[in-house]
C-alpha cells in the first residue's frame, strides 16, 4: 500500500535510528506506537509490504501524520513504548492497563504483629506478602496460619506500659483458644514473634522450618506422654503437610524464577505466568488478551512480561519464555527458553497450563456461537411463520449486462452460517435477453430437479432475490417439480427491502432490527456478490475471446488455445516469438504480432 506524498516526505526524514515511532490520524489522535531498531525502514514496511492483513491495512489507511523519537538502544525503545501505550492507549495497540488492585497478606509493624488482607500497601514498616491473583488462594493460606498459630485480632495498642497498667481484658478470641492473651501478659514477646517469623517462613514459600517446630513439639509431647497436647501437633503438622501436596512443589534448586508461556490464535493470545521462591509456585495467573494488528507471539508476551512482573511485584533475576524474546529493560536479568532439564519441565507446566486456557475459551466461543445460531434460527422461524427451524436456506440471484452472458448464482447458508462448498453458479440455457421473471424459473427447476434425482437432502427455506414477480416464477418451479408445499419459499424486494411470501400481495412485515431481516439481507447481498462475481469473469473471459478472435488469420481455436494456457492477452504480449512460434507456428505468430504493433501504435497516436 503505497504512501500518500505528504506521508512519503515525512518516511524519507526518518533516522536509521533505534527508537519509536507514533502514527496520528486525520484528528491528530495516536492510533498506534511501536518500536524499532531502524525506525525508517520499520516505518518504511508498512506502507511496501503486500501482505498485510486487514487490520494492518486499515491502521496504514488511517495514518495521518508520523512523529519519531530517537533512543540509545532496543530495550530503551522497548520501555517507552510500553509506557506511551499505557499513557495513550492507541486504537491499533494492545492495551497494557495499569495493574489491577492485587490483595495482598500484610504482617503489621507493631508489638505482637497481626496477619490480615489488605488490598492497600501503605509504607508503615509493615511487610506485605503477594500480591495474590486471586482472593481464594490469599484465603487459603490465611486459614492455614489461623488454623496452626493463635494471633491476636484486635486494633489495641499493646504498648507495655499500656500492657502492665492492665488497660485491656481477653476477648471471646482467648477463649475460644485463637488468642493467647497478649493484651493481658499472657505470652511473652519472644514466643509470640517466633510464631510470626514461621509465618513469614510460609508466606515466603518455606515450610520447613514450621514443619521441623511442628514435628519437633510433637515428639516432645509425646515423650512425656502428653498425647492429646502431641495430638494437637500432629493435626497442625498434618495441615502443613495437605497444604504443601496442594502446593505444586517443584525442584528445590529452582528458586525465584518467573515462567511465561503464551498461546495464540487468530483473534486472541492466551498468557500464563508461574512464580516460583523456594522450590514452589507461589503464584499463578493466567489471562486473555486480544489482537489488534497481526502480532507475534514475542511482540505480545514482551510487554506482558514486564507487566505482571510489576503487578506481582517480582525481583527474580531469572525469566523462563517458550519464544524467543526481544532484549527487555531488565539489567541483571537472564531471559531463557530451556530445552531440556528442570527448567523444561517447569516451563511445560506453563505451557500445559496456557494451552488449557485457549482450549476453554474457544469452547465457550463455539458454545456461544451455537447458542447464538439457535436464536436467530428461532428468530426467523418464528418472523416468517416457520414450521421448522430454518437451518438449511438456499438464496438465488440473477445478473446479467445488458442481456449479456446471463448466469445466476445460489448461496447456502447452514446454521445461519455460509456454507461455501455448497454455493453454485449457473450458466442461464433458456433464456434470451434479460428476463429475470424466466431465469430464476430455470435456475430454481435445475437445481432441485437435481437434488431430487441424487436423493440429496433439501432445504428449510427458499429465498429468491425480487419481488412478487420471481417469487412467483419460484413457487411455479417447485409446483413443477411436485415441491409446493414442502418448502417454503420467500422473496426480497430491493426497492424498500420487504418480505413477499407466496398468495399474499402485501409484504410481510418484519421489524427493520430483526435478526431475520438481517441474515435474509445478508444472504441476498452474498448471493448477488458471488453472482457479479461469476458473472465479471464471463464477461472478460468472452471479452478477451473476442479481442483474439477479432485478429484476421488467428482464428478462435488459436485464442482459445493461447487464452487457456497463458490465461490473459496481457501475458500473451510479454512472450517471445519464438515462444509463440513454438505454441502457435510462424505464420499466425507473425498475424498476432502484427496486430499487437498495430495496437501500440493506435494507443500512441491517441
């Protein structure tokens, strides 16, 4: 797609430079931002390169103005991309939202520590653990430290001078047995924060060191014959142990890596993201993400690396990618696709994981789809007074040029789908000259006379392009051919888009916003498209005939010879006399080219 001149000016100031370039519209409005290592020959590749998909090309339709900014290298370009689209947001890029409010788990900077959710990190010297992708694993582990170690709930203000004036009582939590009475002296400091510091243990993905205390407690009670007190530690080293085989453990060399995975299809990406401290995986996420242009893979997990690291708030100094990426703005960071190993089985967890997310969401589209063709099929059965769901329809239409080439075409539409295999084009054998009223006669005979003889199956409903006058002709085919009455049959006026059924003179009335209206339109825009279609090849298939047919001493066997091997005059003009020669022998080689100079020369003098 060629350049506007204004466009052209601007592409030749671009730098061989690393960078970005920002594409405006007619309103000065930035419809897309992308990166590049030589931004005039990225720039220059839209506006030369023919195969663009029609996104693409309708973002380089769209093109108004260009501006460009110069960076030191590719990561640089990559960082203030990512930036510009998150600030701008453009039409034509994928959006990188700004990250969404994570809960997270926070152990408060105070005397005996609390461990509650927050969804707000304030800087008050407390520590958060997380962000959580979602509420229910925050949940779970909450629970668990509910459940193994007796926290204070309370918002008291447990100073030790407020502690030893006795300023507070126990609450129902110390007896229920889920506080040990802080408030009130009943647990010295030091014990309370060992508890806190397994906790933080477990937050961090470590349970060893809970679990050693746990079992260590529990042999101690046991040695001196306090069953039900060694009781109670086994059940907590139990819930330790059920939380962990839910946990996905990995090796334990492994730690503190982030694992990507992407998956993609036409309209969509599908991300997973592993975080992994401690030999475990502490965080999963996985999410959807749609296509704007027709990017890659890598051009898509980029950003999103850099996204959800932020939003999860990770420092690991290792990433795990299954495509080759794009160097990142991330000093110190190694960025690896493994083959083999530990690693490689980390990652196909990731990718086992994405791979289920695509394979859901294209279901529940296909669902989605299904239960949508069903009510339009309802819709239409129910508008146009149906006995049966319409879920095979056929559509005629005539075209003719002035008489010319007269053909028709029909379309199949299955499940209020297009059914292309099924589409047919017909030449028009008994009909002179341009009369619509006798070919859609024809044409409606020849096809259901035929799916009769083969013992095809044959359609829920009828529709002839026109009014009362081919659906007239329609309904006399199928009385012919002994059909009347077990197909319906309609027809399309175009003047004012009204529904004509058969021994009614009044159009049948359809809400203009029907869903009916719509797929009946549809069909017969499809039906006069593939007709036109059809009928152009024809016309320039036989005007091309004529021109070789006109030259004195060829002859039509010779046009028909030389056009059905080499298909156009055009390609014909480009060959050599002796490849004419040598197809069609000197003589009519010299007629052909003869005539060929005389077109030239009639084309210059004009």
């Amino acid at each position: 797609m060629a350049a506007q001149a204004h466009l052209q000016d601007q592409i030749r100031q671009l730098p061989h430079r690393p960078g970005i370039y920002k594409y405006f519209d007619v309103e000065d409005r930035i419809i897309y931002v992308g990166k590049a290592v030589d931004i005039r020959k990225r720039v220059s590749s839209y506006f030369t390169k023919q195969d663009h998909n029609k996104k693409t090309q309708q973002l380089v339709k769209n093109i108004h103005r260009i501006e460009f900014t110069i960076v030191d290298s590719e990561s640089d370009a990559f960082l203030l991309e990512n930036n510009l689209i998150k600030q701008h947001q453009p039409k034509y890029n994928i959006l990188l939202k700004d990250g969404k409010t994570y809960p997270y788990i926070c152990v408060t900077n105070e005397r005996f520590p609390r461990v509650l959710p927050t969804r707000n990190k304030i800087n008050d010297g407390s520590r958060y653990y997380g962000p959580y992708a979602t509420g229910t694993g925050l949940n779970v582990i909450l629970e668990l430290i509910r459940a193994l170690y007796p926290l204070r709930t309370c918002t008291y203000n447990l100073s030790p001078e407020n502690v030893a004036a006795g300023k507070y009582k126990v609450c129902l939590e110390y007896h229920l047995g889920n506080c040990k009475g802080p408030c009130q002296d009943l647990i010295d400091e030091e014990s309370y924060n060992y508890h806190i510091q397994q906790i933080r243990n477990i937050l961090s993905g470590n349970l060893s060191v809970a679990k050693a205390y746990f079992k260590d407690r529990m042999m101690q009670a046991a040695g001196e014959q306090q069953y039900e007190l060694a009781h109670q530690f086994k059940v907590k080293l139990d819930k330790l142990d059920d939380f962990q085989a839910k946990s996905t453990i990995v090796n334990a060399s492994l730690s503190n890596i982030d694992v990507f995975s992407i998956a993609s299809n036409e309209k969509s990406a599908f991300i997973n993201y592993l975080k992994v401290m401690n030999g475990s995986i502490i965080q999963t996420q996985s999410l959807e993400v749609q296509k704007k242009l027709d990017e890659t893979d890598a051009e898509i997990l980029a950003p999103m690396v850099m996204q959800l690291r932020q939003e999860f708030e990770s420092e690991s100094k290792e990433i795990l990618v299954n495509v080759e990426l794009p160097a990142l703005p991330l000093p110190g960071v190694k960025v690896a696709v493994p083959e083999i190993g530990d690693k490689r089985k980390l990652l196909n967890l990731s990718i086992k994981n994405v791979l289920y997310l695509r394979k859901e969401k294209e279901a529940m589209n296909e669902k989605g789809k299904e239960v949508n063709e069903v009510r339009i099929l309802e819709t239409a059965k129910k508008d146009l007074h149906l006995k049966e769901l319409p879920r095979h329809i056929e559509c005629f239409d005539n075209s003719n040029f002035q008489g010319d080439n007269p053909v028709a075409a029909m379309v199949c539409f299955r499940n209020a789908k297009p059914s292309k295999k099924d589409y047919r084009h017909f030449h028009i054998k008994t009909v002179v000259g341009p009369n619509d009223f006798d070919s859609m006669y024809e044409i409606v005979t020849r096809r259901y006379r035929r799916l009769l003889d083969e013992g095809a199956s044959l359609p829920q409903l009828i529709i002839v392009d026109g009014g009362k006058g081919q659906l007239g002709m329609g309904v006399k085919a199928l009385k012919d051919l002994g059909l009347w009455g077990q197909i319906p049959i309609i027809g399309i006026a175009k003047r004012l888009e009204e529904i004509y059924v058969p021994n009614d003179p009044l159009p049948l009335y359809i809400d203009k916003k029907s869903e009916t209206l719509r797929l009946i339109q549809r069909m017969r825009d499809e039906a006069h498209r593939f007709g036109i279609t059809f009928h152009r090849s024809r016309r320039d298939a036989a005007t091309l005939k004529t021109e070789l047919t006109d030259v004195k001493g060829l002859g039509p066997v010779t046009a028909d010879k030389l056009l059905n091997k080499f298909k156009s005059v055009k390609k014909i003009k480009e060959l050599s006399e002796s490849e004419l020669v040598a197809e069609i022998g000197k003589a009519k080689t010299k007629v052909l080219l003869d005539y060929f100079a005389s077109q030239e020369s009639s084309a210059e003098a004009s």
